[in-house]
C-alpha cells in the first residue's frame, strides 16, 4: 500500500509541475490522500483484532471432544 501512496504523490507532484493542478484541486488531493492513509491504518488495526479475537475464542480440543460426545 506504501508504493500505491507513494504512486498518488508523485502523480499529484506531476500535475502541479504541469500547471495541470489548481491550488484548491491539489489540496483537496492531498486531504483525500491523508484520509485514505488513515482508512488503511485503521482497517490494519482492525484485521488484527479481528484475528486476535477469533483465535482466542477457539474451542480447546477435549471441550470440543465433549461436545461432540
């Protein structure tokens, strides 16, 4: 994901090099990029609680046995 970000500056940094990108477009890229960045720390934080939960709520092997008997 860290390329993919890196790949969204370079190509705004191109833009604006261009004369292609107004001011008011080329901060409202730049918000854009810091809440995709913030979305994407936030899903990672998120699919490690995720798989923290999942594997502590296991059945143990001899309750599972139990169960089943």
């Amino acid at each position: 994901m860290a390329e993919q970000h890196d790949d969204y500056k370079e190509r705004i940094a191109a833009l604006e090099a261009n004369g292609d990108l107004s001011g008011a477009a080329k901060l409202l890229m730049e918000e854009m990029l810091a809440d995709l960045t913030e979305s994407n720390r936030s899903n990672k934080a998120l699919r490690r609680v995720i798989l923290k939960n999942g594997q502590s709520s296991t059945m143990s092997t001899r309750l599972r046995e139990a169960l089943y008997e």
